[in-house]
C-alpha cells in the first residue's frame, strides 16, 4: 500500500500587514497522533502531516496511543483499525468513553469501505474515515476540516466564558449600585411624606406630590434591578410557607388604593368562598400582585374598573387581575413580558414605566412553577391570568 508524494503545506498565508483571512484558523503546530502498525506506513503518515506544519506523535499499537494519549494531548488522531492487541474500534471506544467531547476527533483509515464496516466505525466514536491506500490531499483536507471545527469549538466556548464572566461583572455592577441607591431613595420618601403631613400651600403640596412620584418611579426602578439582578446571578431563592390567596389580594389592594383613586379608579376584589392555602413565597407573590394591579392602574383611563379574582377551588389556585383599558395589541404581545418591554399603549395619567415588572412577575411566577398569561376581553380591556401548581 503505497501513498501518493507528499504535498505542501496547506496553512494559508496571511493577509495584509500580518492580519489573518476573517474565518481563518490557524492550524501550524496542530498535534497529530498516527496511530499505524506498518512502520512505511507510518512514516509515510509522519511526512504528510510534518508536511502540513502539524507536529506528529506515533503509536505503534492502539494500548501504546491508549496510553499515552494524556501525556501527548493530540488535536487529532489517525486511527488505523486494524492493529495488534486492541483494534481501532475499541481504542476509540475507550478514548470516547473516556474522555468524551473532550477527545480529538478521530479519523480512520481503513481497507473496507463496506457500508457495514464504516458504520460500525461511526458507532465507535469515530469522526470520519479514510479509505486505504490513502491519497494525500484527501488526507490533509480531512484533517484540516476537523482542526478547524475543533479551533472553531475551542474559541466558542471561551467566548461563552469570557459572556458568561462579563455577565456575571455586570450583575454583580447592577446590584451593587440599586443597594447603593435604595436606602437614600427610601429615607428621601419617608422625609417627603412627613413634610407632606405639614402645614404647606396648595402650590408647595403639589410640589411635594411631584417629587414624591418621581422617588417612588426612581426606587420602583430600583427594586426591579435588584431582582432581576438576582434572578440572573441565581441568588433569589423562593421560601415557600402555606398563605390564602385571598388574603393576599386583599391586602395588595388596599395597598394600591391611593394611587387608584387618585384617578378616580375602582379596584374591586370579586368574592370567592375560602380556599385551602397555597405554598408560596408571600413576599415574593406580592410583588407580583403589585405588579399586575400597578399596570392596570397605569393604563386605565378614569372612571373604570381594574377587578381582582381568585380562581375557584377545586382546580389549580391562582388569581385574575383585568381592567378596561386598551389591551394589548396582537402584534406586540411577545414582548409584553420581555426585560425593558416598552408597548405602544402609553399610561393615562403620564406615569413611568420600566419595562421591568412583568418581566419581574413572570420570573417570580416561573420559579413556583407556575405560568402567567395575559388576553384581551371581548368587551374591551385586558385580563392577566396566573396560575400555580396544584397542591399536593
């Protein structure tokens, strides 16, 4: 079995003042482990890939490439399949099962080219083959495409690394500085509701509402951040404990009552007989609540209604929250509860919006394994649905 003569290298040169082709991978240097019996063959195979700018390893048998496979660490290996001892086969098995994506691609070489014979070879981990007698470019041009596709992997995940870590810089950025600014951005609050209970003119007191929104936007804003900065980091953890969702609905609407009235909205909780408590994490779950009751205010105009509901016993538990305003429309509705989601609909009374509190919701719904959902109502307005795992 004679081989063709050896070619020349294959490493392309680079391009203008020193700077590689774009999609190029440098390949010079690549380390080859020729794992062949037959010493002509072998040193046949050792000139064609010193040829290529590729370092060759020799093995004679496939215990001595099992061997020493670690202290050599190939980028590829050319596996004859018929060896003395163990075959082809089994060494790549071994080194498959051993290593597992982590082993070089494998080539074989070899005298069948039965459909049979070449299946059995991909069902032992191998990447490719080569039929014998060989030709040279065939080859080279083999190896390179699994050098490269090996670099190409290489390079992806440290890029994914290197994302992950920037990633990671960032969260860790984002929480620091909304902890920095939550504590001034309470005590500001606080301080303007006290001064808001005193003796002050009907010009100073709007003054004072004003800047009293803009902090509670400002640390609305701030919270948000800080939980999606956890929920990226993987810091939040849900606490569950056994709470009504009644109970909760309640207490979450009388919370949103003033800023309600203040645009002369009707928030109405529907009764419902008494459910068996539901294992949540209450703070948590409030937030959700607010969330969908504070969108709702946001965009109804006055003179409506924004109803809670508890869902009726016996099926899942979980609550409704709907109001009459402009709904969604059916071409935005995969971004309604995306991170920064800004929708066409705007606030009635000029409110903010962050973009951040259903995307909050939906993460604090997803993490009781439940789902959230929204549809608009046929008589107008919109109906936010959540819906938590039945109880054990």
């Amino acid at each position: 079995m004679m081989a063709n003569a050896t070619v020349a290298p294959m490493t392309p040169a680079p391009l203008g003042r020193g700077e590689p082709e774009v999609g190029w991978v440098p390949l010079e240097g690549a380390r080859v482990l020729i794992v062949e019996d037959e010493p002509v063959c072998r040193r046949t195979l050792v000139s064609v890939v010193a040829g290529a700018g590729w370092v060759p390893l020799e093995a004679a048998s496939g215990e001595e490439a099992v061997a020493r496979y670690d202290e050599w660490a190939p980028d590829l290996v050319l596996l004859d399949v018929v060896l003395p001892g163990i075959s082809g086969l089994e060494v790549c098995r071994q080194l498959r099962r051993r290593l597992g994506p982590e082993c070089a691609p494998i080539i074989f070489l070899t005298g069948s080219d039965a459909p049979a014979d070449i299946v059995a070879g991909f069902d032992a981990g191998a990447s490719d083959y080569v039929a014998k007698p060989w030709r040279d470019r065939e080859v080279l041009a083999r190896g390179r495409a699994h050098l490269e596709a090996r670099a190409l992997m290489a390079r992806q995940r440290k890029l994914v690394e290197e994302l992950i870590a920037a990633n990671a810089a960032k969260d860790r950025f984002v929480s620091m500085v909304a902890h920095d600014l939550r504590s001034p951005l309470a005590g500001m609050n606080g301080l303007l509701e006290f001064i808001a209970e005193g003796p002050l003119e009907a010009e100073q007191r709007e003054m004072v509402g004003l800047v009293r929104q803009a902090g509670d936007s400002l640390l609305e804003l701030v919270d948000e951040l800080l939980y999606l900065a956890r929920f990226e980091s993987g810091r939040l953890r849900v606490e569950t404990a056994p709470h009504r969702i009644g109970d909760l609905l309640r207490a979450r609407m009388h919370r949103m009552e003033p800023a309600a009235s203040r645009k002369w909205i009707a928030l109405r909780l529907e009764d419902a007989p008494p459910a068996r408590p539901v294992e949540i994490d209450r703070e948590k779950m409030e937030r959700v609540v607010d969330a969908l009751l504070s969108n709702a205010v946001k965009f109804s105009p006055a003179d409506t209604q924004v109803t809670l509901r508890e869902l009726p016993a016996g099926g899942p538990p979980g609550f409704v929250v709907s109001d009459q305003g402009p709904g969604i429309p059916p071409e935005e509705r995969g971004q309604l509860f995306r991170d920064f989601a800004r929708l066409s609909p705007r606030p009635t009374g000029g409110e903010k919006s962050t973009g951040l509190g259903l995307s909050v919701a939906r993460r604090i719904v997803e993490a009781h394994r439940g789902s959230i959902s929204s549809e608009n109502l046929p008589g107008g307005g919109c109906e936010f649905r959540v819906v938590l795992p039945l109880p054990p």
